[in-house]
C-alpha cells in the first residue's frame, strides 16, 4: 500500500484565519471611510464659510462709502440670523444666508472708519470635525 503524504484542500483552521484577515481590514476600511465622510463635511463648512466672508467683502467694497460712515447695514457684531425669516439687506440678510448654510452659523462685521479696514468674521458649529472642536471661527480682513 503507498503511502500519501500529500495534502488536499484547506484545512478550517486555514479558511477561519483567513476570514478573520478579511474582516478586520473591512473594518478599518469602514472607519477610514466614516472620518473621511467627517472630514469632508467639516471642509466643506469651512469653504462656506471663506466664501459667505469673501462675499461679504465683496458687498463692503461696493457700498464703499455707506460701509466706511457706518451705516446700520453694513456693521453688526457677531450674531445669528434666522433661515426662515423674509430676506433683508445688508448685514441682516448675509447672517440670514449665514444661519441656512452653516450650521449654528453667525456672522459679523466690524469697520475702523480710520483704517478703512474691515474685519468679517464667520462662526459655526463644527461638531463633526476631526479635531472635535465646536466652535469654529473663520475671520477674513480686508481694506475697503
């Protein structure tokens, strides 16, 4: 009778350590991809909230005059505004956009009437943030 030494197959020890490699690098591909779902929002607030400031700026410089004298419409400190109020002018209407486009967003705007320089400063909740830091600040200067 010969002898087989020979193996056949895969053992179930084999199949069940390679179902456990699979697993455990599912896994990790899931949680790479939750933060990377995380991040990617946390980024996107924060690209609304440099455009609404640019925007802003953009609306100061071209009520130049109004914005340096310091008409009502165009300062206010930092505040927020309603998303589903009627929409208003100036200042009040930016912080209304503000309110529906960032969450707990609020918005501000300081003028030095001798620098001619303004300070736009926008504020939100970034709870989903890698760094797990709430509050989130973006403030933008310019030279009107």
């Amino acid at each position: 009778m010969p002898r087989t030494s020979r193996q056949h197959g895969f053992s179930l020890l084999e199949v069940l350590v390679s179902i456990v490699i699979i697993a455990v690098g599912a896994l990790g591909a899931a949680g790479m991809q939750i933060n990377a779902l995380k991040n990617t929002g946390s980024a996107n607030d924060r690209y609304r909230a440099a455009s609404l400031a640019s925007a802003m700026v953009d609306t100061l410089r071209a009520n130049r005059t109004e914005a340096v004298t310091g008409n009502a419409n165009f300062v206010s400190g930092v505040a927020a505004g309603s998303c589903t109020g009627t929409p208003s002018a100036g200042v009040a209407g930016w912080q209304n956009q503000i309110a529906c486009e960032l969450p707990n967003g609020k918005g501000g705007v300081a003028i030095n009437a001798f620098t001619k320089r303004a300070t736009v400063t926008v504020e939100w909740n970034d709870a989903r943030g890698n760094a797990g830091n709430t509050a989130q600040q973006f403030v933008l200067e310019s030279r009107l």
